[in-house]
C-alpha cells in the first residue's frame, strides 16, 4: 500500500481536496506508489520510460510509442456523460444515471493500479489568470507513465494550479486506471471499457485505455465535455472543438481572429498551421492559436466575443503531414522539440519514424523497418500492402514547439473573435464559402453540420454523418439546451461574429479536389473578413453570400474555370434534397428554440423560391 501522506508532503501538495481525492483513488485502486508530478519532472520521466522500455528513442529528444493494437482512438461507443438528472439526456451524450455509472467504474478501478505508480498530475486548461480559470484546474490521476509525459506537452502541469485555487475545492477530478488492456473485450458485448464523465459532479472515470483521448484526460473529456456542461450550467462559455487562428494584414496591420469546427481528421491543425500561399505571403500572416478546443466568453467589460485554447498542446493527425500539406507542423517535432509519435512506423536500428503521406513513397530500404505494431516490414507476406502506420496515428507537441504560435497565444485575455466557421467533408453541394450575418441562422448551420459517412456500408448517398458544430463525440447536455446556449451567449456579444460554411472537399466526377485546398484555404477566409469590413459584398444566395470569382484573390492558385464555377455555385435541386434531411436530424433534438426552427424553415422557403 502507497503511503499516500508522505509523498504529498514531500511534493508539498498542500490543498486539502486534492489530498483526500487522491487518498480515496490510492485506497481505491491499490496503486504501490503515489508520485506527484510537475512539467519540470519531464527529463527524469522521459528517463525511466525509455529504461523502462515504455518510449523508444526517436532522434534526440524524440520519443516513440506504441499502444495496444486494440487501442488506437477514442471510442464513442464506450463514452458515456452521466448525471443524476435524467433531463441531462441528448441525442448524442449517451446520458446514464451517475448512481449506476459510479459505483460500476468503482468496481473495475478496484485493485486495478496494484503494483504500479499511480501518478497525480496537477493540471490548468486555461492560461493562468483567464477569466475562465476556476472552471480549468483539473488533477489527473493515472498510472501511465507515457499519459503523463502526453499530459505535460498537451496541458500546463504544476501542483502551483492547484495549491492556490480560489476555491480549493473546484477542481476536475480525472481518475484513469490503464486496466487490462488484452482481456478487456474490445468490441465484443463483453466490452469492459468504461469513458465516463461525470459532469454534474465534475468528475471523469475512464477504465481500459492508455490511447489519447481516452487517457489524456485534461484534454477531450475536461476540456470539451465537462467544460462544455460547466459553461451550460453556469451560464456563462461555450467549449467547441474548434480550431483558432489569427490573420496579419502587414499592410494595414489589421489582425483577426477566427474559430470553427470541423469534425475529427477533417483539417483543423492543417487550418490552424498554414503558411500563406506564396503569392500572398508578403502581405497575410497566420498566427496558430490552437487546433481542437476553444472556449467562448462574452467580456463583461466591453461586451465583445472573446475566445482561447486551454490546451497546451497539439495531438495531432501524423498521416498526410508533409511538407506540401503542413509544413509548420514538421517544424514542431524537430529533434529537442520532446514531440512523442505514437503508432507510426519507426526503425529500431536508426530510430527514424515513418507514416503514408510523410513522403510519397515508404523508405527504400525496407532494413530494420516495424509497422505501427512492431511487425517487421520486412517479414511481410507477399501482397500485404497494409499502412505501415495507423491511420489515427498522432504526434504530440507543446504550442512553443509551433513556429507560427501567436506571440500571446499564453495571455489570459483571450482574443475577440471576428468570425466563426464550419466544415466538413462534403464531396458536392456545399460550395467553398458562404457566409452567414444572421445569428440564429449561423448556430442552425453548425447544427446541420456533417461529414460524408467515410465507408460506403456506413451511409447512405448523399446522406450526411450529422456533425453539430463539429461536436457530435464530445456532446455532454441535449442539443436543444445547446442551441439555446448558443443563442443566448452569442447574443450577449455587442458585436456578433460573422459566420461561415466552408469546404475544401469537393469532388469532381474522376473524383479530384475542385479546391487545391491547404494554403490556398486563407483566400476565402480573407474573402470572408473583407465581406466584414465591407470591402466585397458577395452575391447573395438561399443559404449564405458566396464570393463572386472576382471577389476572391486566386494569383497563383491552379484551378480550371469549371471548377472554379462548380465551388462557387449553389446546386438547389441538392439543397433541397438536403433540407428534407434536416428536417429529420432537427427533428430527434427536444426543445430545439424557435428561433432554429424559423431559421431552418427560412432557407427552405428560400431554396423553393429560387428554384
Ligand atoms: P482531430 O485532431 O482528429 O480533431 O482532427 P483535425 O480536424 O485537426 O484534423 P487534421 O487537421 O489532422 O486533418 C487531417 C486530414 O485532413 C488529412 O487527411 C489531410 O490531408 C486532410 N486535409 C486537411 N486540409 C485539407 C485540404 O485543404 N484539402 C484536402 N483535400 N484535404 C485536407
Ligand atoms: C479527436 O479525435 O477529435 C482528437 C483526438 O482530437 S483525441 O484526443 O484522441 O480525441
Ligand atoms: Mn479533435
């Protein structure tokens, strides 16, 4: 058994709360030891994962992991929101009473840390002093190493954030017992994983995994789900899995700021990161802010639309990224950058890492090469042509490691925000942009959001995976409820932010990408903030203004005039057909407000009239 008060003494742990809590999770789970950690402890940990076999070496300062094959990425079907309050229920929370949810993680965390460390990670997902500090002090309590080091990079971690808590007793409680990872069942009816927030209680209970979001509970399960229930309850922020980033006019030095959602894998750290185009680089800057949570506030002071990231760090998509796609972020896992890769192909013998799409074909030279499982590529049979990495596999690196982190990217203030966009993947009818003044009609568009289903067993044609606000995994009250929060938080702005519909994804018949997209995705989003100043004003359509060809700076970019004329047209017979869609999503959402309901019935008499 640990001895529990003489390693929070010798930690100078000192908050009473977080004392008992971990008292209760030592006892609970039976863990030998109790480690207290800081971001300093990083070296020293580092250290004993690679001694102990737990990270490889992947270059100097680079660490590579694998996790349990099963094990790869979030899963919805085993993430549950409970509360006591029946009324919590949504369409996409998975809502289940507390009273069954508890005393069930209880019983599979019993006895399950025996024999390790159970680590307590004192954690904020804010920048010290933000106004939404007391909802972003969190202690994780896990017993993996390699969630720890991930926690560091992804979150600021220090016993300091919660020694000094205004109210000493406001804090997450985050408790991650790994489990057995090889007798847990993965998908069958026997599943034994559990990934459980409890957010009328703000306390988060994940069983049977070690992989991200799962594990990593600072991020997606406070970060979003618990934040966003907290921002509900108190009436006062919205959390969205949303991407922030700034645009420098160097010629005006005006800057902006603009958030949205796209759903998971659909090109938020690529938006986030980009580089200008090369034909507009001496005149527009892009400043990363973050690429996956952002939290909402209205100032109280000069009532405007404020927003930040209270991440710490980026988890994100390794396939794909390259030097065309996104160049910024392999500058970020340079060698001393402490990135960790995780489920990617690495070679023991040269510790190089490897995954589809880093370079267009996989090394040559095929000696000492493992996939993402630790098989030899070389021992492959004949015609496996499997990916060599996971297709969910991510590198995870702190925002200083990003060369093109905004220089406040740490201040409490937060930024106003000018423009709030949604995209999905949509391989026709939606155009590249189209902007929307209307409130109500700019929270019914991400509500509508979706993303073509990506296996043809999975959809039907031309039927959306519905996506609202990019936040269909990470819903934690009903979107009835969320819809009126929206409303009544945006509303409170004195200056609302322009919203906007976009989409890089659009195919033609041989099944290309109309838009070359990447870099080239900053033109329409200067498009949009020059609608703002009243610089263009765009044609007018049913479901939002879409620039004229004229409107939009293309010096330099390859497109046909078909093409072209194809992302920037709307298809009203598809709209239409789409409209009827949404009257069924709509329509499973208790309480949705009127106001959603007019705006829905708005576009379609709209569509109708202009067919
Ligand atoms: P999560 O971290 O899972 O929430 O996802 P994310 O939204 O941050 O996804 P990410 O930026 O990692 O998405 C990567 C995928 O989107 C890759 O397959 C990219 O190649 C693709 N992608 C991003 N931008 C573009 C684009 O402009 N055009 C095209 N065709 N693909 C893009
Ligand atoms: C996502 O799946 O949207 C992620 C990765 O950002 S995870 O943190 O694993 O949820
Ligand atoms: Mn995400």
């Amino acid at each position: 058994m640990a001895d529990v008060e003489a390693a929070l003494d010798q930690a100078g742990l000192t908050n009473p709360h977080v004392r008992e809590y971990v008292h209760y999770w030592a006892d609970l789970t039976g863990a030998d030891r109790i480690e207290v950690v800081s971001a300093s402890d990083d070296a020293r940990l580092a250290e004993e994962a690679l001694a102990a076999g737990e990270l490889l070496p992947a270059g100097e300062g680079l660490y590579y992991s694998r996790s349990y094959h099963k094990d790869t990425a979030r899963s919805e079907e085993r993430t549950i929101v409970a509360t006591s309050n029946p009324s919590d229920a949504g369409v996409y929370n998975n809502w289940r009473p507390s009273s069954e949810m508890k005393p069930l993680l209880e019983g599979k965390m019993r006895g399950a840390s025996a024999g390790k460390t159970m680590y307590v990670v004192p954690y904020l997902m804010a920048p010290p002093g933000s106004p939404l500090e007391a909802f972003a002090a969190g202690v994780e309590l896990t017993d993996s190493r390699t969630v720890v080091m991930h926690m560091i990079r992804m979150a600021r971690v220090g016993i300091d954030y919660i020694n000094e808590l205004a109210d000493p007793n406001s804090f997450v409680r985050a408790v991650h017992v790994t489990g057995d990872l090889e007798n847990l069942g993965h998908g069958t009816p026997e599943d034994g994983r559990y990934f459980v927030t409890v957010a009328d209680e703000r306390t988060i209970l994940h069983f049977g995994s070690s992989y991200g979001g799962n594990a990593l509970l600072g991020k997606i399960a406070h970060g979003l789900r618990q934040a966003a229930y907290d921002g509900w309850a108190s009436g006062k922020f919205l959390s969205e899995q949303f991407m922030l980033l700034g645009i420098t006019d160097k010629e005006t030095g005006k800057k902006y700021h603009i958030c949205g959602g796209f759903p998971s894998a659909s090109g938020k750290t690529n938006l986030a990161m980009t580089l200008a185009p090369d034909a507009l680089g001496d005149r527009y800057y892009v400043d990363f802010y973050g690429d996956d949570i952002a939290w909402l506030w209205v100032d109280e002071n000069d009532g405007k639309l404020y927003g930040m990231n209270p991440e710490f760090g980026v988890f994100g998509v390794a396939k794909d990224t390259n030097e065309a796609t996104n160049p910024t972020a392999l500058d970020s896992i340079l060698p001393g950058s402490g990135a960790i890769f995780t489920n990617i192909a690495y070679n023991p013998d040269t510790h190089e890492v490897w995954w589809e799409g880093k370079t267009k074909n996989p090394p040559e030279d095929v000696t000492g090469w493992e996939d993402w499982k630790g098989d030899k590529i070389s021992e492959r049979a004949e015609g496996d042509d499997s990916p060599w990495a996971h297709p969910n596999s991510r590198f995870t690196t702190t925002l200083s490691n990003v060369p093109n982190v905004a220089p406040d990217f740490n201040s409490p203030a937060g930024v106003p925000i000018d423009a709030i966009i949604f995209g999905g993947r949509t391989r026709d009818r939606e155009p590249l942009i189209r902007a929307i003044t209307d409130l109500a009609e700019g929270v019914y568009d991400g509500l509508t959001l979706g993303a073509e289903a990506t296996f043809a067993a999975e959809g039907v044609d031309g039927q959306l995976r519905y996506d609202p606000m990019s936040m269909r995994p990470f819903m934690s009250y009903p979107e009835g409820a969320y819809a009126a929060h929206w409303l009544k938080i945006i509303g409170e702005a004195t200056e609302a932010p322009l919203f906007a519909h976009v989409n890089w994804f659009q195919r033609g018949e041989d099944g290309h990408f109309l838009w070359p997209g990447y870099r080239d995705n900053l033109r329409p989003l200067l498009w949009l903030m020059q609608l703002k100043a009243g610089e263009v004003s765009g044609r007018q359509t049913p479901v939002g203004i879409i620039p004229t060809k004229e409107e939009l700076n293309l010096e330099g970019v390859e497109i046909t005039p078909e093409d072209l004329d194809t992302i920037l047209t709307i298809d009203n017979a598809r709209w239409q057909q789409e409209i009827a869609n949404r009257d069924v999503h709509l329509s499973a959402f208790h309480d949705l407000p009127e106001e959603i309901w007019e705006a829905h019935r708005r576009v379609k008499a709209d569509l109708e009239a202009d067919a």
